[in-house]
C-alpha cells in the first residue's frame, strides 16, 4: 500500500511517479488528505477534469448521464479552471467577481499572487465563520453555519460516506441560526436566474444519489513530468517543512489556552549544515528567499544535510507569505544578523509557549 497525502501535490512529478509506482508494483494507492471534506469534494466534481461522481470529463457516456440527469443537451466542451487558473484571471481582469468559502490565503501555493488576484476582480463574495485575509477584501461577506450547526456528509479516505446531524440545534445556540453554504450558494443562484433547485440537504442528497458514482474508467492518472532536483551550495539549502496541528489557523484564533500548547516554532538543520552555515544550535537562523526572510530560533536535528525545516505557518505571515519559497525550493541560510533588509528581527519572533 502506497499512502499519500497532500503536500505531495507540491513536487511537481511526484504523484505521477506514485501511481506509475503502483501501476508498476500492483501496490494499492491511497490518498489521505488534510481536511475532512476534500475527499468529498473531489467526488462531487471539484476538480476541472471532474464531473459529479467522480465522472471523468472527457468520457462521453459520463458527460451524456451527467447531462441527462441536469435537464441540459450538453456540456461545455472544455476542463474548467484550477486554483492557481481562477487566481490568475482574476488578478488579471478574466473574471469580473469571485465567491470564495473558507479558503486561508496563507494555504495557496502563491499568497502574494493571491492577495493580488483578491484585490483586482471586480466584486468579492466570502462564505465564512469568522474574519480572514478574504472578508476583509470581500465586499459582502456571508456568515454560515459551522460544522456543529448543521447535518452533511463527510468521506473518509477509503470513500466510505458518513452522515452526520447537526450537534447543536437551533434553541441550544446564541444567536439566530446561520445558513448553510449550499443555501448561501442556492441563494446567489436564484439572483442570477440560475435555479439549481437544491434549496436543503435532502435535496442535495436526492441529486447526489440519482447521479450515484462512476463505474466506468477513471480519469488519466496525473502525467506532471517531474524537474532537475535543487543541488544547494554553501550557504543553501533546499525547504522543507509542513504545518503543524495548532498554529495560526483561523478557526484557533483566540483561544489562548489551546495555543499555551503549541509545539515552539524553530528552524532546523543537521550539524554539518549548522557549522557550513555558521549557526549553532538556540542562535536565531535567518531562512531567505525571493521575497523575503524568517527568522526562527535554530534548533540542530538529526536529518538531511543541505535541508531546512520550517514550520508553515507558525510564526509571521506564514513561510510562503514571508519567504515567497515553498517546499522543495532553494532558500539561503544563515546568521539572523547577516540576512540583510526585510527581515524580521528577534523581537519580532513570537513568543511560543511549549
């Protein structure tokens, strides 16, 4: 069994090495993701190269049952966009708005091209549970209702569907109950002339069930071709690093007892790469890359010469945000005191209690 998870979408190649390997071996694939709805979101069709049920795009019996099940004569003959695509058109006029549910900007493989691509389209809509990067660009901003305050559906990793009730009902809680984000979506269709008639969750559930899932071929796996591996020179090193359990999320936002449990934020390096780099080990190390440095106390581990862990978002705006480097990416390192402008000082290191 072969297990994956997210960041390796991050190493351009590795997924389609992973399944050229199971391909090659018989071995099983598995992908375990970070966030309990992101399975579900594949198999609803969230990827451009997917319809519902995980029905490949281009397989005509798949775009003919999805058509047919959608009152339409066909489909657009086209993928739809990724991510990094619905950005990019955005920041350059493509798209005229942009309705974004609980996305961290820091989580985006390029924060900086993100919080351009937030602040040139035209009119900004957000769907979220408490204020962010994006709803305070947002020019309307709907609160919905949190996983505790509603019924839904998560898939495990395996696929396996899990139902769930809404914990909190509404006389437990507060304030007046908030929507859901499918009546939030629901909602902006219906003012577009849209009408997806999924006003509630049995509704959607019905839909879900008639289309009912895929039983022909899948899609092709992923064929990224994989690039030269960064060689680090003195005084370089290539990132590595992921986020940890509690950091700066959103949602740990002012609860400063579940933050007193925080693991410490620290670089890390092997002995030999600490001594090439002119660090010992409690000294504060200064990570650079193409826009900017981190500043971390270095902490000497067993692991890797040439290679700099560092936790992604623990301390400033986040590693990528403050580095413009992401994992895999070669960065310089060294002395706090010799990384030049645009770098944090000590006191600006956060104060972590383990």
């Amino acid at each position: 069994m072969i297990v994956v998870g997210e960041r390796l979408a991050g190493v351009p190649g590795a997924l389609s090495a992973a399944v050229r390997t199971a391909a090659a071996t018989g071995a099983g694939l598995v992908w375990v993701p970070r966030r309990a709805g992101e399975r579900g979101a594949v198999e609803a069709g969230a990827l451009p190269s997917l319809l519902p049920g995980g029905r490949p795009a281009t397989d005509p019996r798949a775009r003919e049952e999805t058509a047919a099940a959608w009152g339409v004569r066909e489909l657009p003959h086209r993928y739809g966009r990724d991510t990094g695509q619905i950005l990019e058109a955005a920041a350059n006029g493509g798209l005229a708005a942009l309705v974004v549910a609980g996305v961290e900007v820091a989580d985006l493989p390029d924060p900086a091209r993100a919080r351009e691509a937030l602040d040139s389209v035209g009119f900004l809509v957000s769907l979220e549970l408490r204020p962010s990067e994006v709803t305070s660009r947002a020019d309307v901003v709907f609160p919905v209702a949190a996983v505790a305050e509603k019924a839904g559906t998560f898939l495990n990793w395996e696929g396996r569907a899990r139902l769930f009730e809404a914990a909190l009902k509404p006389d437990q809680l507060t304030r007046p109950p908030a929507p859901t984000d499918g009546r939030v979506l629901h909602m902006l269709a219906d003012a577009l002339d849209v009408h997806l008639a999924l006003p509630d969750l049995r509704s959607v559930r019905r839909e879900m069930d008639r289309l009912g899932t895929w039983t022909g071929p899948r899609a092709d796996g992923p064929a990224e071709s994989t690039r030269p591996l960064p060689r680090p020179g003195e005084g370089e090193a290539v990132l590595a690093g992921h986020r940890l359990l509690l950091d700066q999320g959103v949602l740990q936002e002012g609860d400063e007892a579940l933050a007193g449990t925080r693991h410490a934020a620290v670089a890390r390096l092997s002995a030999a790469t600490a001594a090439e780099a002119g660090v010992e080990d409690g000294d504060l190390l200064a990570v650079t890359g193409p826009s900017g440095s981190v500043r971390l106390p270095l902490r000497v581990t067993e692991m890797p010469d040439r290679v700099v862990w560092l936790p992604l978002n623990s301390a400033g705006g986040g590693v990528p945000s403050d580095t413009g480097a992401t994992p895999g990416r070669l960065v310089r390192v060294g002395p706090a005191a010799t990384a030049g402008q645009g770098t944090a000082g000590p006191d600006d290191v956060p104060e972590v209690r383990a």
